[in-house]
C-alpha cells in the first residue's frame, strides 16, 4: 500500500496549514523537481520534524487527526467504499481516505469556530 493511501491529501494539507493548525506530523508534502516529471508533490517521512519549506505541508495520519478531534460522541463507518466520519451535532464528512475524511471534519470545526487551532 502507497503510504499516500495513509494520509491526507495534498489540498486538505495546504488548508490545515493556512488555518493555522500545529504544524508536526510523521510525513510532510514536499516539493520536489526531477528531470521526468518537473516539479511535483511527494510524501516524506519527517520524523515528527516541522516542514522546512514554505511549500511543505504536514501530510497527517489517522491518528494524528484523531488526537486533534474533540472528545465528543463521534462516529466512524464504512458506506460501500467511502468512510463516513461525524460528531455530534455537526454535518458528516465523507471520503475514500480515512485520514481525509477525519482532516474534513477538522476543517469544518475549526472553521465553524467550535474547536480551536493546536497551539
């Protein structure tokens, strides 16, 4: 399995990143540019080590988010092949990604104002 399967996406990255949100995690997005391809994105593991780059961006796991989430009563299933993540009270958010399914519902708390930004 491609370890991009077992993080968010690169545009969900770039969102945490300019709402503020701590910036450490296992993996960063990284630019990168090579002769084949030009310049592209590539998923790097970090160490836990902030990105260096003012175009890196944390690539969070699963778990990662999870710490991030409110405590509350939360749900996380499986509709055919889209995961489905909610909390109580607030809209679900859907993806074939675990991790960006669980990054959405970050986003939508952090920009509803009912969670704030890790520090």
């Amino acid at each position: 399995m491609n370890v991009r399967e077992h993080v968010i996406n690169l545009g969900l990255a770039r969102r945490l990143k300019d709402l503020g949100v701590d910036q450490k995690s296992l993996f960063i997005w990284t630019e990168k540019t090579t002769v084949r391809v030009g310049k592209h994105y590539s998923v790097y593991y970090s160490c836990y080590n902030p990105p260096t780059q003012a175009n890196d961006y944390c690539a969070y796991t699963a778990s990662e988010l999870m710490e991030m989430l409110p405590e509350k009563n939360a749900n996380l299933y499986k509709v055919g092949s889209t995961y489905v993540f909610s909390i109580a009270g607030e809209p679900n958010t859907e993806d074939k990604n675990i991790c960006n399914a669980l990054a959405k519902m970050l986003i939508n708390l952090i920009e509803s104002n009912l969670i704030t930004k890790e520090p």
